[in-house]
C-alpha cells in the first residue's frame, strides 16, 4: 500500500470517528436524559456533569484537530519534513497540558464541587427532618423520632421480622413514640432532610436519582446524608449496591409534601400510635 493512501485512509477514519462523535453529542443532547431535579443540590451536580462533558468534549475534540493536521502535514512518508524540536520545547509541551488539564479539574472540584459537598456532608441546619434509615434484605425501614425529638434505644436480639423490625426496647420509654414504616419514606419540601443510614445485613446504597443522592450503607455504621427535596411528587428509593437475590425489588417511595400536608401526615401517624 503506498504511503499516500495509508495517510489518506488515516484522515479519513480521523474524521469518520469525529463525525460519529459529534452525531452522538447531538442526539444525546436532544433530550432530556435525566430524572427531574428535585432536590436543592440536583441541579448544581448536573452543572459538574454538563461541565465535565463540555470540558473534555473540547479538549477530545481539539486533540483530533491536532491529530488530522499533523496526518496531514508530517503524513507523507520520508519527503515530509521533520517538525524542529529541542529539548525545551518538548519539556513545555509536556508540562502545559498537565497544568491545562489540573486546571481545568480544580476548577470543577473547587467551585462547583464544593458547595455541593457541603449540602450533603456540611453543617445540618436546625430545621432539618431527621430520619433514620435501616436497609435489610430486601427492604427500606424508616423510623422518624415522634413527638419527642429522640429515638428509642434498639436491641439486636428484639429484632423481630414482622413485629418488630428494629429491634425497639420497649423498656425505652423515648421509643414508644417513634414511628416505623417500611418502604416509604415522607419529608416536606424545602426543608434539610438529614438521612441516618444504617444496615442490618450487608452493604446496600440509599439511591434516589430524582434527588441526585446515593449513599453506600454499611453495616455497624450509622452513615449521614443529607440533601432539600425542592419539588412535591413521589420519587423512587433504589438500592444501587448489589446486595442479593431480592436487590432488584429493594425498592421504597419518598413522598415530598408541603410543609402543611407534612405536617398534618405526622399529626396522623403520630395518633395512630397512641
Ligand atoms: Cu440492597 Cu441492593
């Protein structure tokens, strides 16, 4: 094959896989891909998405520019001329896309990241609702404190399956109050939700798209997280951590309410116990 044809078939195969590329980028971006963004955080994290696939969509797509012209230009067998290079230049173009690419990271960790991390892992503000949410094969178990504020004291050996899931000490009296719910989980919007994660069996992750929230669980750990549902409607709690056989149906509701429907929802619940 001579060498002329080699270069072009180069070029073209070059352009045929940025054609393809940017054929992709377009379809993707004709519509919409992801859940609805409920929660406060959801749409700053889509932000670092959208920046991340902007940002290295443009250098991927600079360095095939790069790569058609030097085909072109030093392609043509041993009559191109060799590009003059020097010890210096060869350091400087080894260093500047290091310090490009370093740049372009820290950017998206430091000022887009960061206030993100600290809506989920920062300070919980004082209205924030907090729940406790135990994962056991194959179900979500969600207990709120009552009235009190405090959540009962739970013992291993009174786990009971039906009866009682988590283990509540009746000999607690704080715990008489709380109220435990499988697979549904009610919060109000607008408000900090601070999530206590707990596992009875294995690792599980608390997962619900809608809020661009996933949390690995662990078992002996009480893991935090926190996110503001900013949107009503009933979302879906996945787990996102292979956990088992039954991992497909580990699947829970999160109901956002209005701070009064919330409100009148626990004045229920809370009756129902008395
Ligand atoms: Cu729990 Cu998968």
């Amino acid at each position: 094959m001579s060498e002329k044809r080699q270069t072009t078939e180069a070029i073209a195969l070059a352009v045929l896989f940025l054609g393809l590329m940017v054929f992709t980028v377009v379809g993707f971006g004709m519509r919409t891909w992801q859940p609805p963004a409920a929660s406060k955080h959801a749409s700053e994290l889509d932000g670092m998405i959208r920046y991340l696939l902007i940002t290295t969509g443009v250098v991927f797509v600079l360095g095939h520019v790069v790569l058609v012209a030097f085909l072109v230009r030093y392609g043509r067998g041993k009559k191109a001329p060799s590009p003059a290079t020097s010890a210096r230049s060869e350091k400087l173009w080894s260093i500047l896309p290091v310090v490009f690419m370093a740049l372009i990271s820290e950017v998206g960790v430091l000022f887009i990241g960061l206030p993100v991390w600290d809506e989920i892992y920062g300070d919980v503000p004082e209205n924030a609702v907090t729940v406790e949410v135990t994962a056991r094969q194959f179900e979500w178990i969600a207990r709120y404190p009552g009235p009190d504020g405090a959540f009962g004291r739970v013992e291993p050996e009174l786990v009971d399956g039906q009866r009682n899931p988590l283990g509540l000490d009746p000999a607690d009296g704080t715990g008489a109050d709380d109220l435990v719910m499988r697979n549904q989980l009610h919060l109000p919007v607008d408000r900090a939700a601070l999530l206590l994660l707990r596992s009875h069996d294995v690792l599980h992750s608390f997962s619900v798209a809608a809020f661009r929230v996933k949390q690995d669980i662990v078992p002996g750990m009480s893991i935090s997280t926190m996110f503001t549902p900013n949107l009503p409607g009933t979302y879906e709690i996945g787990c996102a951590e292979l956990c088992g056989l039954g991992h497909y149906r580990m699947r829970g509701r999160v109901i956002v309410h209005t701070e009064s429907d919330f409100s009148a929802w626990l004045r229920d619940q809370t009756e129902g116990t008395r």
